[in-house]
C-alpha cells in the first residue's frame, strides 16, 4: 500500500503526510471550485475516507464518505480486497484531478434537506461516486 500510495501522490504532485508510520496517510487534493478534498488512507485498515470541505479559512465540512472492504465480497482473498482499495483510490483521485468543477446541490426531501455533491466532467454535472462501480 506504501508504494502505492506514494506513486500515485507523486504522479499527480498532491500533498502527502504521514503524521505516525503506523496510523496511515494523509492526502490533499487540490481544490475544484469552491471545494477542497482530503483522504484518510489507514495503512492496513481496508477502508479510507473523503471529506469534502469549503475552500475557506473554516474549512468548512460539506461532505463525507467512507469506503470499506471488509464483509461485501466474502470470497475475496485480503490481497484482492487491498486491490479493490487501490484501484476505488486511484479512480477517485484521477475523477477529481480530471473534474473541472465540484458543486454542493441541497435538495427537499420529505424528511429535509438532502445534500448532494457533484463533479463536472466535459461539461457533464454527475454525483460524486467513490468507487469505480464499472469494474
């Protein structure tokens, strides 16, 4: 995972700390619109996250998600599962390098508000997806 996360910080010049060895990554993306990004990557945990945040002094927290490899494909080997990771990782950060625009959508719902997060691609408006689902 090391190799991997420092080849991929490398390849698109992105901001990479490791507070503690042990205790996994930190990586900045830079911001799209309004918005900025920040991974927490554990280091042997299968799962990381996305928080989405204003591009202001606050820093607002807007948006979050989490990805989690454990318990979804019981057949998968850990190998495969840390593959999954890796492969989910460099298409999030590869959809965001590649966005020209990130927006918030608040949308009614009968039990309130809905928040919605949405990348611009060619144009093109489409929620914000973690994962690849095309794989």
């Amino acid at each position: 995972m090391e190799e991997f996360i420092h080849s991929i910080s490398k390849q698109y010049d992105l901001e990479l700390s490791q507070e503690f060895p042990d205790q996994g990554w930190q990586v900045k993306l830079p911001a799209r619109g309004n918005f900025i990004c920040d991974l927490d990557i554990g280091p042997n945990a299968l799962e990381f996250y996305v928080t989405i945040r204003l591009d202001t002094p606050n820093a607002e927290q807007v948006w979050s998600d989490w990805m989690d490899y454990y318990g979804y494909v019981k057949s998968d080997t850990e190998e495969e599962l840390i593959n999954d990771k890796q492969l989910d990782l460099k298409y999030f950060i590869e959809q965001w390098m590649s966005s020209t625009n990130i927006r918030l959508r608040r949308n009614k719902m009968f039990l309130g508000l809905f928040k919605k997060i949405e990348w611009c691609h060619n144009g093109e408006w489409s929620e914000i997806i973690i994962c690849d689902l095309n794989r």
